[in-house]
C-alpha cells in the first residue's frame, strides 16, 4: 500500500520516534499536534512540517496514512471522517509489528503491567540476552528497532492496542482487568474487549486463574494455553512448612521470604514473568536471581531497606484510599511481624473510611501526618500524629522490632508539602537511609 502521503497524529517521544522512522525510510511525514507548543517540538528534525493547533480535516483525508497518538481516541470525529475517507488508521507499535526480528513478549493489564515488563526486561538482561524493552514504558518501541535485540519486551495500553493488527508476540499475558478509562471506552465490555486483542496472534496465551477476564474470548488451535495465580496449579504458590513458596507444577522456584517485591500481588507478578521467560526460553536460574534482587519501580510498594530486621517500604505513589488499601491488602498475608503504617497528605476530599476495617485487622501503628492527618487518624483508635514526615519515619522507626514492615502509602496527594509523590518518596528514602 502506497505510503508518501503519512501524518503523525501527536508529537512527543512517540510522534518523534515515527518521523525519525519514516525519515529512514525517505518519507518526510506531517506532523499535526492540537497543543500550541508540544513536548518535544525542539527535537523535531528540520524540514518535517509541524500544524499546531485545531486539526484540519482535508489534510487528514488526503493521507495515505495517519499514525495517531494512543492519547487520540478513535472515535474522534476528525479520525472517523478520514477513515470513511479510506484513510488507514494505525499506531507505533504496529509500525513496530510489522519490522521487528526478534521475539515479542506483550504484557499488558489494567495493574502491575510496568512491574511485570521492567522485571521480565531486567531477567532476560540477567541472563545474557540482548533486550529491548519499552513501548507504554520508558523507549518508544519504534526506538527498540535502532538497537540490536534479540527479544523485545513491550508494555502495551488498550490504548495502543487499538490500533494494532500485525502484532504476533511469542507470549502475550493480560495481567488482570479492573474498570479504567471510562471516559474513553463505552463500556467496561469494551475496555477489556480492547486489552484482550494482545492474544490474537500469540504463539502462548498467559492469563491469569485468580481474574476469569483475563481469559481470551476465543482460542485457536494454535495456541497454547498457561496461567499464574495464588492457588497451587501451573505457576501458583504452595505453603511449604509454613513457608509461602512460588511453584511451577508443585516445583519449588523460589521461596517469598527471599523476594524483596512486597505483597501477594507482586508475587503473581513474579509468577507470571517467570513464566514468560520460560517460553522465551532464557535461563531460569538466572531469571530467579534476578528476581530475588529486584526491589520493584520506584514508589510502588518499592522495598527501600532493611534496617535492623525491619523492613521500610515506599509506596508514595499511593495518592488515594484504594491504592493505600491495596498495598495493605496485599502485604497482610505475607508480612510475619506486625505493619507501621505512615499515611496522611491531601485527600482531596476523600472518605477515608473504608480504611477502618483493614487498619483494625492489619495494622499495628498508624502514624498520619500533612494536612488531612486528624480524618485519617480519626478511622483508628490509637493514631499518631505528627507535624512532617520526618517525625513519622521517627516515631515508627522507635516502635517497630525485628521482622516488622514500615508502609509509606499516605492515601493523599501529596501537594500539601510536597511538589509531587515522586519528592515525598526520595525524602522518605533519604529519612530510612539515615537510619542505617
């Protein structure tokens, strides 16, 4: 198909890294961004037209092709009239799709999808193997193709599933599906629907046992089935004499205690990059030590130090009271010691009382600080409060014993004291690292 005639919906890393593309391939693409000033603008090679501003139809029907930013919906009006213009409408990772070489291992999934693609990109480089890794995460995937891979790890949004047909992973997992982004998706039918075309041309489909949407609607003949979860089947865990162990078919992997990664939630995680990098055929021990050092992204339930037998986790990307209750949630089961929670900021107006129940069943010190600190110290009987973070990190550290976990997962924004969660989780660091 004739392709002289391309625009580039959207600049940024990803517009960019398809105008250096197609500028390899001796096309000079138009590019249109609706923002005044688009990120990445003085980047922009010289000579490649750049439309700023409101869309112009007539530009967009006379395209031979529209790469449109996965922030661009496809029901826009604009993209809806140049596709009833026989205008194709695709995105980078289907350019991508259609040159990359190597295996593919696609992760996607409404949670963890970053965790699980930086471990399974971090296991391979562990073992020797030369990995690209990017796509919803870090590197544009069309960058990928400038180095030399050979297997690429990409985490990829509905969003940029979309519009996506060539893509035919080695293995390709959708990691869970919980409602997100309704204010683009119909329905929640249609959101998941989007998430699951990731299995269309996998050689191996991982889904998820503990989350039934994660299964693919349909199957082919072709493709072989495997799954994680938190029972004992296929990659699963078994309670070995009292100790909670990742198995694969009742074979011991490695034990939970050995994981820096926190919460039932990351060891499916883990589960599932283990069983990614099994079908890549990579080294699994080298995969398993790797995975035994891993301490997770920064800010997500991110295991910072162990300080006299006592373990302090930054979980400062936890801006509300679901994401406080999900951390909570998922380090009760396998935390031995008792939990020190530090929690307090912006609430921007929350209710924080479904906090309660799993404060009084999980929570031995609850220490809130900021500006909401008296409502959240309000949902436990025994709360502490104090003036900044810096007293918090004090009053826990003077509480908690040997084989105790200290949580930084606020429930508030951060604004209140900090530019953004990302400062509050460094000083949080900086306060545990001076305890050593």
């Amino acid at each position: 198909m004739q392709q002289n005639n391309v625009v580039i919906l959207g600049l940024g890393m990803t517009g960019l890294s398809c105008v250096r593309y197609y500028l390899k391939k001796g096309i000079t693409p138009t590019v249109i961004d609706t923002r005044a000033k688009p990120p990445g603008i003085e980047e922009l090679p010289t000579g490649v037209p750049l439309v700023c501003g409101e869309m112009p139809q007539e530009l967009l029907n006379k395209a031979d092709v529209i790469v449109a930013s996965p922030g661009i919906a496809l029901a826009t009006p604009a993209l809806q009239e140049a596709a009833e213009s026989g205008v194709e409408i695709i995105g980078d990772i289907e350019l991508f799709a259609r040159e990359a070489q190597a295996p593919i291992i696609a992760i996607t999934g409404s949670n963890g999808k970053s965790t699980v693609t930086s471990l399974v990109g971090d296991m391979a480089k562990a073992a020797g193997v030369k990995v690209g890794v990017g796509g919803n995460i870090g590197v544009a995937a069309l960058s990928l193709l400038e180095q030399e891979c050979e297997l690429y790890v990409l985490e990829l949004s509905s969003f940029q599933l979309e519009t996506t047909s060539s893509l035919k992973p080695l293995v390709a997992t959708v990691l869970n599906v919980s409602e997100d982004h309704m204010d683009r998706y119909d329905s929640y039918q249609a959101y998941r629907a989007s998430k699951l075309t990731i299995y269309q041309q996998a050689q191996h489909c991982l889904i998820n046992r503990d989350d039934s949407l994660t299964q693919p609607i349909q199957q082919t003949d072709k493709q072989t089935l495997i799954s994680f979860g938190t029972d004992s089947q296929d990659y699963g865990l078994v309670n070995q004499e009292g100790r909670l162990a990742l198995c694969h078919h009742g074979e011991v992997l490695l034990f939970a205690e050995e994981l820096k990664l926190s919460g039932i939630h990351n060891l499916a995680n883990v589960l599932a990059a283990i069983a990614m990098i099994d079908v890549a055929g990579i080294d699994r021990q080298a995969a398993i030590k790797c995975a035994k050092q891993y301490t997770g992204l920064a800010h997500r339930c991110e295991f910072v130090a162990d300080v006299h037998g006592v373990r302090w986790i930054n979980d400062s990307k936890a801006t509300n009271v679901g994401a406080t209750l999900a951390a909570l949630e998922g380090l009760a089961p396998v935390v031995k010691g008792d939990i020190h929670l530090i929690a307090g900021g912006d609430g921007k107006g929350s209710d924080f009382s479904p906090l309660q129940p799993v404060l009084a069943n999980s929570v031995k010190t609850l220490v809130c600080f900021g500006q909401d600190k008296h409502a959240i110290a309000d949902q436990f009987s025994e709360a502490i409060i104090v003036d900044d973070l810096s007293a918090a990190v004090a009053r826990c550290a003077e509480r908690a014993k040997s084989g105790d976990w200290v949580l930084l997962s606020p429930a508030c924004a951060s604004l209140d004291m900090f530019q953004n969660f990302m400062v509050r989780g460094e000083r949080f660091k900086t306060l545990v690292g001076a305890l050593a």
